[in-house]
C-alpha cells in the first residue's frame, strides 16, 4: 500500500504534475486499513493528469483487487488512460465506473480492456450506447471476452442499433450469466433482437429488461429463454456435479488399482527372485548331484572292472582246477593201475614161492641157496628194493598232487 501512494508521488513530481490532495487522502485513509486491498476513490473529481498516473501505477501494481470510481466525473481521454494501464494489470479483478458518463471513446477503451483482461464491470448511469461505433468495439471486445459472467449496463442509453450490437456479442459468448439492460431505449426491435440472439446464447440465466419499452409478450419469451438456459445450467451443474463424483470415484479406483498393480508387481518381482534363488539353488544341487553321479559312476566303471578282471581269475582258476582234477584223475588212474600191476606181480610171486616151497627140490635150493654166494645174495636184496623205491615214488607224487590241490581250494 504504501509502495503504491510512493509510486504515484514520483511519478507525479517526474511529470511535473500536483499531486490531488483528496487523492492523496483517500491513499492514507486506505493504507492505514490493515489488510485493505480496495482502493476507494468513489466521488472524487479526478483530472486527466491523475488519471495518467493512476494508469501508470496500476500497470504493475499487485496489491489492490477492487477499484471504485464511480462518480468521479472522468472525462473521456481520462478514462483511456486509466483504461489503458489496467490493460497489464492481473490483479484486479472488480471496476466500478458507474455515472462516469463515459461515451464512444471511453466504450472503445472498455472494449480493449475486456479483450485483454479478466475484470469484472460495473457501468450503471453512463452513455455507452450514444456512439455506435464505440459500443462496437465495447461488444466486440464483450464476445471476445472469456472470464466475464456479470455486466450492468443500466441507464447508459443503448438504443435498438446498440442492441443488435450487443446480440452479436452474446450470440458469440458463452461466459455471460447475468446481464442488467434495465432503463435504456431498446425498444421492441431491439427486443426482438435480443429474442432472437437468446435462441442461440445457453450460458445467460438473468436478463434485467425492465424500462425498455419493450412488448410484454416479447419479454415473456425471453424470460422462457432464460428459463431454460436455467434449467440447462441446473442441468449442467448437477451433471458436472455427477461428473466430479465419478471422476473422484474412477480416481479413487485408478488410486486402487495402480496400488494393486504396485502390489502385484512387487509379488511378482518377489516371486520372481525366489524363483532366481531357486533355479540357482537347483542348478547347485544339480551340479552336485552330477558330480556324485559321475564319482558312483566311476566307482561303478571300476568296480566293473575288478569284476571283470575278477571273473578273468575265476575262470582261469577254473581252467586250473579242471587241468588239475584231469591231472589228478590221471594219477588215480596210474596209482590204480600200479596197484593193480603191483598186486598180480606179488600174486604171482606168492604163487611161484609157494610152488618152490612144495617143490621136492626146495630142500635142494635151500641148500644151495644157503651155499649161494654172498654177490647172488646182494643181487637179490637190490632188486627188492628199486621196487620198493619206485612204489615210494608213486605215492610221495600222488601225496604232492592231493596237498596242492587241498590248498588252492581251501
């Protein structure tokens, strides 16, 4: 606020411009308001050089939301520049210039700030209307317009020609709830006019006609009009009212299932490393067992072979055995056979002893064997015994035979 009234002094001591006293009064009765963001300057004359500066100050100012100027006897080139500082101005968003008396100029100049600014517009007791031309570029700038949904156009003598100026507008605008046209000299053309524009207007829901001279049945059907944009809106409203419940539940419902869908990510990305750890844990088992498949495998391999090699002694074990059961058949054989030899041969010597000792003449040979030499004797004892060596042979062999056989199989 107080930036603000510094601002206006140096702009006004730059201009060579007297600072307004009443100005200057209403600046300190606004900044001692704690939190004020109107500036009030609502009755005071104001001239063409403070409106200058006001433009100027206000082009950048961030702190006042309302301004009121009603009844300040602006003129026409004060209200432009006033009009044309408020053009950059973000800020404000209510002007009051009722009973300004404003004309074709200031309507231009309305015109422009409505192109270019979000603002809304109080414009009672002016005469807006009087300058065609200038209420043109006023309702150009209207349909342009995307923010404004209030506008008083009370007493500021728009005729039957500035109405169709204004249908034009409102045939364009979809923003304009409620307008105020009350006590201007619109007529029945002008009424039949604003009938017909309200046949393609559906955001309009108040339309102050009174004081118009205009047909009561023309009146009646525009307020139809309004009725139904009403009801439209009502309609509207409660749709959009719908609308931001589903919206808010089909949110909620995304909300829901994007955690859901995070939930089942972050299973499945869970399962997914627990499956990972498995197939290593698996492929480690895996690789183990292999490994001790291939260890018994080789002990199988090996112990195939000691059978084998088993199986190769066995057998030649066997053939041993089979040799050595034939060699030991044969030698029961031969034993046998020279039993049997030895047997007719002792037979056959106890037959021919016992024919000698029944013989007369073994008297005789006992005699002459007594007197037998001592040599004869010796001959005789030596046969007997290479008999007896040769059976000692025999049986010292077939003893060899039985005693090696008994050792292989035990």
């Amino acid at each position: 606020m107080e930036d603000f009234r510094r601002s206006y002094l140096r702009l006004c001591k730059e201009g060579g411009i007297d600072t307004q006293e009443s100005v200057l009064a209403q600046l300190q009765d606004t900044r001692t308001v704690t939190g004020s963001c109107r500036l009030d300057l609502r009755g005071q004359s104001i001239t063409v050089d403070t409106c200058s500066v006001l433009g100027r100050v206000l082009q950048n100012d961030a702190v006042f939301t309302e301004i009121l100027l009603s009844d300040c006897m602006l003129s026409e080139e004060g209200v432009k520049l006033l009009l044309n500082g408020l053009c950059s101005n973000t800020t404000v968003k209510v002007l009051d210039l009722k009973g300004n008396n404003m004309r074709g100029t200031g309507a231009e100049a309305l015109g422009q700030l409505l192109v270019r600014n979000k603002i809304l517009l109080v414009l009672e007791w002016n005469a807006l209307g009087m300058w065609e031309e200038g209420f043109a570029v006023f309702c150009e700038g209207l349909a342009s317009n995307t923010s404004l949904s209030q506008l008083d156009l009370r007493n500021n003598q728009i005729n039957h020609q500035g109405a169709a100026e204004l249908c034009l507008a409102l045939k364009r605008t979809s923003t304009l709830q409620e307008l105020d046209l009350r006590w201007n000299n619109i007529g029945l053309l002008g009424g039949r006019s604003i009938l017909e524009a309200m046949q393609q207007n559906r955001a309009l829901i108040k339309l102050e006609m009174a004081g118009n001279n205009i047909p009561s049945d023309t009146l009646r059907a525009i307020e139809q009009s309004m009725n139904h944009n009403a009801d439209r809106q009502s309609t509207l409203r409660e749709s959009r009212s719908r609308t931001q419940v589903l919206s808010k539940e089909i949110q909620l419902l995304k909300d829901e299932k994007s955690r859901q869908f995070l939930s089942m990510m972050e299973t499945i990305d869970r399962q997914k490393d627990e499956m990972g750890r498995s197939s290593r844990n698996s492929s480690i088992r895996l690789g183990q067992l292999q490994e001790v498949l291939s260890e018994q495998k080789s002990s199988v391999n090996s112990l195939t072979a000691k059978l084998q090699m088993t199986e190769a002694a066995l057998a030649l074990s066997e053939q041993k055995a089979h040799d050595l059961g034939e060699l030991l058949t044969r030698v029961k054989m031969e034993k046998a056979e020279l039993r049997d030899r030895q047997s007719r041969e002792i037979k056959k010597e106890q037959e021919v002893f016992t024919d000698f000792k029944l013989s007369p003449k073994s008297e005789l040979l006992c005699q002459d064997f007594c007197d037998f030499p001592t040599g004869l004797l010796y001959t005789f004892h030596q046969g007997a015994l290479q008999l007896c060596i040769i059976n000692l042979l025999h049986i010292a062999s077939f003893y060899n035979a039985f005693t090696y056989l008994s050792d292989m199989f035990s």
